[in-house]
C-alpha cells in the first residue's frame, strides 16, 4: 500500500478531501483516484472504526454470496434509519428481516407487477405536468418531477392511494403532499446519520429539529394513508394493500413495511431516470438510435402504449439502461459490519493478490462504482458511456462475476429489480415517443465531449444528478 502525501490521526485526512470532494460535487471521482493510489482493496480509519474499503469484484462476489453470513448491517441500520423506517426489511436481521423479504416478494414477484395501466396513467400526469410547465418556460428541471413520479407510482401500486404530487389541484391528495414533503427531510435527515454511523445520536445536536420531527410526521402520515386506502378498498374489487400488507400483523408493522418500500424504491427509480435523460441530453447519437429502435417497434402514434412484449424487442433500450446503471449506479457504496474475523481472498500481500485479515467488527465498504468503472472490468474505455459494449459482454455472465452488480446480488439482493426495470423501460420508452429532442440546459452543465468530466454528483442515500443544478432540460414534443 502506497503511503498518503500527508496523515493525520483518525482519518482526518481522508474526511478532509472528502469533504472538499463533496463540496465541488464529485466525491465519487475522489473514490476512483484512491482506489488508483492505493490499490482495489485498502484499509483506514473512519473516526475510531477500522474500515476496509474493496472494489475487487472477486472480494465483492465473497462479501455478498460465498461469506455472506460473517457480514451483516448489526445495529447500524436501526440506529441510523429506525427513526423513520422503523421496523422493515432494511433495518432488520435474522428472522424478522426473512419475514419481510418473503412478504415483500410475493408482492414484488408476481409476474403481472407493475399494472403498465397504471404506470401509463401517472406517465400522463408527467407529460401534462411538462407541457404546462412550458408554457410559461421551455426550461424545465425534470428532476423534482422524476421523484414526485417515482413516489406516485409506488404509492399507488402498494397502498392503492396515490400520493397524487403530479395530479392536477381537483385532485390533489393533502395528505400525500404532507407525507412527501416530511418523508424528503426525513430522508435528508437519515442520511447525516448514516454518515455519523455509531455517532448517529449527534445529529440531534447538529440538525435543526425541524429534520428529526418530520421522521415522526412522515410515520404519522403514512398511517393515515393506510386508514384512507382501508377505507376505500372497502368493497371494491381492487385491493392492493389488504391483498398485500393487509397480510402483516398489526397495522402499525405494515406502515413499517411499506416506509421501507417507498425508501427503496423512490429515490432510486428517479435517479436512474434522472442520469437516463441526462446521458441521452448529452449523447444526441444515442438518443437517434434509441429513437429509430422505439420508433420501428412502436410506429408514430405517441400514444400507442408499449405491452411487455413490445419492450423486450428493444434490445438498445436495456443496453442503454445498463450503460447508466454501471456509469452511474444509484447506489454507488455500500457496507457491512464484519460479525466473526475471517479473510477476503484478494488485498493482501505486495501485490494484492492474496488474502486480507478482516477484523471482527471491522466496517467493509464495497464500491459499485469502483468496480463498474475499473479498467480491469471494462478495459480502457471503461469511463465512456458506450451502450454497444453490452453487445459485446454478457450481462448475465457479468452480474454473475459481481463485475456488474447495481442492484447488489446474494441473499440480500435488491428485490425491486424487475420492477425497476420494468417502469425505467416503460418511462424512457414513452418519453421518447413523446419528445424528439432533449437538450440540457442546467447552469451547471455543459454539453460536449468531455461531459462526463464535467458532471457533478450529490451523494445521499443514492447517487443522483446534482441537486443544485438540477435536470433542466428543454423537451421539444413531436
Ligand atoms: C434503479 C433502481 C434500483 C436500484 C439500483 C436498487 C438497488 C438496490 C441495492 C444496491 C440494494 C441493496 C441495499 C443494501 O444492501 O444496503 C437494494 C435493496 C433493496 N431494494 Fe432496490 N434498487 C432499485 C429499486 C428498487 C425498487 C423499485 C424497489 C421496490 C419498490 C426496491 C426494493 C428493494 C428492497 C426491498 C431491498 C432490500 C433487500 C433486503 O435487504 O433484503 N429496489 N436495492
């Protein structure tokens, strides 16, 4: 291991380019040039607690399937998220945690989910949304409106009660905008937690309460929801929720249960949308061949609505997909605490090909975006958004190897995948159809070669675009 230009004690030196890293909005390219300075897998000190940091997918492939019984989340998930997700899959281990993944997958997994009908009905208010936002200007940040899309769907489809953000005022849901502006600081919030892990409990001195008070109305919220969709599911045919989480408990276990669903699935589902039409803004080529495909299949009608058949012939669209989901994996770090000392095959040794002690109670920090941008994985071109390479390697054979892994892999593997998959084909499929041009327009931003050098990343809970400069993009309808 190379020796850093400078060290101070507990990391200090780290914490110190990482918090310029953070403010110039590029702390990912800062993890890329330590994994270039001190090898693909290395060891520090984050404040008191030993850290070893692997974008070795050989090490990755250990931690998640081979080991993955040495690793968990220990208390950090449920001192850090239990305050607005309270008790669900992603605060809980062992058994409680087995219930909640088998309840959420027979929803997730049924082969009809996402109702297309009802993703095609929150796609109308987004485009309806758009067009009256340009009639005042033709800029407009699509941001916001991804993740006020992304949190519509999801409530519809496991409440049966939208939370109605892009509706127009008759139908706006008073609830569903209380719900969603306190589950935003909430989310804000658990961040700053996860950053302080076992210090978790300094936020309550560092963060206005404002921050920590909407967890509590967040909560309070959603149980209101839930009483308003028992009410309406009441003799009607259509009954997600009871159907669904009407299966857990008690009801205030449910309420849990589905936090932890919408935390899953808003922020990351509006991400990926977000660096899609970013990527096609930047890529016009891209954005011509992705068009002639969705155009042949579909024909010119804009509101012929593609089936799943017709998605699974656009082979360039899940290249494109995959493209933004390796460059720009929506959960770009992720960690586990180490419950028993053990080794991780590669790290160890001058040349990093041997074994690496892992201490019990060590944190282990894998890098996705390490590992989706190594040269070692994707020769030299890996940094270059090229969709045409998903021709040339297989993605089935690459998840398999952890060299492609943005929905994680192992027992605790993401299980809002296909649905992700789905409703991100479905959107970009329809925004296509429905706009011939997409051009960026964000102060910060400038098109040309070198875009990706330019772009600024904000690292929260997910790795999305930029939240100052936001997605402002100009859409010409066709
Ligand atoms: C682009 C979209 C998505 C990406 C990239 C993604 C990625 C991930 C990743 C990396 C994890 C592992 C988190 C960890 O270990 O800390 C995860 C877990 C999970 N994801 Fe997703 N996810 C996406 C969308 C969704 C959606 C739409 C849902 C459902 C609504 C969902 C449900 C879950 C659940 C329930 C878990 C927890 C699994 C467990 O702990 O057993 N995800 N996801």
């Amino acid at each position: 291991m190379l020796p850093s230009p400078w060290l101070l004690p507990f990391g200090l030196d780290k914490w110190l380019r990482s918090h310029k890293a953070e403010q110039e909005r590029k702390l990912p390219i800062l993890s890329l040039e330590d994994h270039e300075l001190y090898g693909d897998t290395y060891g520090q000190y984050a404040g008191t607690l030993f850290t070893i940091l692997t974008r070795d997918s050989r090490n990755i492939a250990s931690i998640l399937s081979e080991q993955s019984s040495k690793f968990d989340y220990g208390d950090l998930r449920r001192v850090c998220f239990g305050f607005l997700l309270g008790e669900g899959i992603f605060t809980e281990n062992g058994e409680d945690w087995k219930r909640s993944r088998r309840l959420i997958a027979s929803r997730l997994h049924e082969p009809q989910f996402p109702a297309l009908h009802i993703i095609e009905s929150h796609f109308q208010e987004l485009l309806q949304t758009i067009f009256s936002k340009q009639e005042t200007s033709p800029h407009i940040d699509l941001r916001p409106l991804f993740f006020n899309y992304t949190l519509d769907i999801s409530t519809d489809l496991f409440l049966g009660v939208s939370t109605s953000l892009l509706s127009p005022p008759s139908k706006m849901n008073n609830e569903g905008k209380r719900f969603s502006l306190a589950f935003n600081e909430g989310v804000k919030f658990l961040t700053a937690r996860e950053r302080w892990k076992k210090f978790a409990f300094l936020t309550f001195f560092t963060h206005h309460p404002r921050q920590w008070w909407s967890c509590l109305t967040a909560r309070d919220s959603l149980l209101n929801m839930i009483i308003e969709a028992q009410k309406q599911e009441q003799g009607s045919k259509y009954q997600p929720f009871t159907e669904f989480l009407g299966k857990s408990t008690d009801i205030e276990k449910a309420r849990d249960e589905l936090m932890n669903l919408l935390f899953a699935g808003r922020d990351t589902n509006a991400s990926l949308l977000g660096w899609i039409v970013y990527v096609l803004a930047q890529e016009p080529d891209v954005f011509k061949k992705l068009e002639t495909e969705v155009l042949s299949t579909m024909g010119q009608d804009p509101n012929s609505t593609p089936t799943l058949l017709d998605l699974r012939k656009m082979p360039y669209l899940e290249d494109v997909i995959n493209e933004t989901l390796r460059l720009f994996p929506a959960v770009p770090i992720n960690g586990r605490m180490c419950k028993e000392t053990t080794t991780l095959p590669f790290g160890g040794g001058q040349s990093g090909e041997e074994p690496i002690l892992v201490p019990k109670g060590a944190l282990i920090c894998f890098s996705t975006y390490g590992c989706h941008l190594s040269t070692k994985n994707y020769g030299e071109d890996a940094r270059l958004f090229r969709p045409e390479r998903w021709r040339e390697v297989d993605v089935k054979s690459r998840t398999h190897d952890y060299t492609f892994h943005p929905f994680i892999g192992g027992p605790r593997k993401c299980l809002g995948e296909i649905f992700a998959m789905k409703l991100t084909r479905y959107t970009i499929c329809r925004l296509v159809q429905s706009f011939s041009a997409i051009e960026i327009n964000s102060p910060g931003f400038q098109c040309g070669s070198d875009w990706q050098k330019q772009t600024k990343y904000n690292i929260g809970l997910t790795m999305s675009l930029d939240d100052n400069d936001g997605l402002v993009v100009k859409l010409t309808p066709r």
